[in-house]
C-alpha cells in the first residue's frame, strides 16, 4: 500500500544520495534550507518502507509578494520505483500541503531529463539554462498553485 506523510529531514538523505547524488560523499545531500523553519519534507512509503522523498522550503522574494513562494527541490523517488506515477503522487501531495492556507507559487531547478515530467504536472519552464557544478544542465520550472475552497 502507498502511502504518503510529512517527514523529517534526515529521512530524505539517503534516498537523495541513492538517486540524485551518487558517487558524491553523502554530505552533499544535506541542502541549505533543510533544516529551516518554512522548510518541509515529505515521503512516499510503499509498505512502511520509503521509497522517495521531495523538499518544498519557503523562500522570502522580493519579485513574488501575493502569496508565498515555496522552492521544490530533491524530488527522489528509488529506481526500482520509478516509473509508477510514485512522483507524480508525492509532488501533488507535497503541493496539496504547502497549499492548504493558501495560493502558492513554486518554482524548482529541473534536471533536462525531468523537464517533461514536471511540465506533465503543470509546471512551466523558463527558458534559462543553469549548469550546476558536478550535476548537469538545469531549467528553471514554476507552477502557481490555487487554493480550493
């Protein structure tokens, strides 16, 4: 059975390195902004077990003022585990969280293969290429997520 909940910071460093980050010591999974008070993370467990992780932490901009802008980051889901519309059913619970008390904008930096999966869950994408050290090309995506009554 999937199943989905909010979890703690350090439940997401393992699968982070596993899927986003392997062949780097694991201390790069550690993010700026985990352990921030806006910052949350949540899980997807298939029985009992977790099997992918995403971060959504919120970020003060002075371009963005209406409502809160939140950043996705860490989007994991384990290999054996992809493919199974396991992501696509944590990112709308994470968006569904984050949105409880209110519209939210978020944006997030999308690995050039995850741009597709990301524009299929309503994100946008800015044309602008970021090239992160050690990890590849990057596109900026943004998704303005609506409060319903």
């Amino acid at each position: 059975m999937l199943t989905f909940k909010q979890i703690k910071a350090d439940d997401v460093i393992n699968i982070r390195h596993t899927v986003l980050k392997e062949g780097q010591p694991i201390e790069v999974c550690h993010f700026e902004g985990d352990l921030d008070e806006g910052t949350k993370h949540f899980g997807a467990f298939l029985n009992n077990e977790l099997v992918g992780a995403v971060t959504m932490m919120a970020k003060k901009t002075n371009n963005y003022k209406v409502h809160p802008v939140y950043r996705l980051t860490g989007l994991s889901i384990l290999p054996e585990h992809q493919h199974k519309n396991i992501g696509k059913r944590l990112l709308n619970f994470a968006e569904e969280n984050i949105s409880r008390k209110g519209s939210v904008m978020i944006w997030c930096f999308a690995r050039d293969y995850a741009v597709n999966f990301y524009k299929k869950n309503g994100y946008r994408l800015n044309v602008q290429q970021i090239v992160i050290p050690y990890i590849g090309s990057h596109r900026i995506m943004f998704k303005f997520v609506a409060k319903e009554d």
